[in-house]
C-alpha cells in the first residue's frame, strides 16, 4: 500500500518503512509525530483511489527522525570569457529527515 501526499509544496509517494527528505520543517522536533493529511492518491492492494483534489479522511503518520540534515554542496560557477569575470558561489539545502509509519486511507 502506498500514497502520493503533498508536503511543503512537493509530492512524495510514501510508503510504511520508508523514510523522506522534504525540505526543512521548523517547528518539528527529533523524536516527535507528524501527520500529513494533504493525500492525493492511495494505492491498497491494486486498488486506486484519486482524491479531487483530496482523498478525505486519508492521511500520512511520520516520525522525525533528524530535524536537520544538510544535502550536498552544489556549485555554482558563472564566467564571461576573455573578460576576467569569474564568480563561485556554494549552495547546501536543508532538509528534515521523515520515517513513515503508517499510511491511513
């Protein structure tokens, strides 16, 4: 059985046992539960179901495991040839780490 729920704008298929990266939650605290309750399809068992836009009474039980967890560093280079212009600049995202514990549809 797994769902497709929207979290902080994104769209994750979520399954029990599974764990998310979805962009970092302030207010959740390591250890703590949240539940999502913005679940656009469920799947048990062969059988779909698709929410318009929303399926009611479905939702997502997570589990904080890491408030925050930092992604990989990407670079960002820019140059304009034979004019001297180089500029580098870093990025790491900010993430917070989800176990999923069960999927309520």
């Amino acid at each position: 059985m797994y769902a497709i729920v929207e979290i902080n704008g994104q769209q994750f298929k979520a399954e029990a046992g599974k764990k998310l990266f979805v962009h970092h939650m302030q207010e959740a605290e390591n250890g703590s539960t949240v539940e999502f309750d913005k679940v656009l399809l469920v799947d048990k068992d062969g059988t779909v179901t698709v929410g318009l836009p929303t399926i009611e009474g479905a939702k997502i039980v997570c589990e904080v495991v890491s408030n925050l967890v930092k992604g990989d560093k990407v670079i960002v280079f820019h140059k304009k040839r034979r004019k001297g212009y180089r500029k580098r600049n870093g990025h790491r995202q900010q993430f917070t780490e989800l176990k999923i514990t069960e999927v309520v549809a």
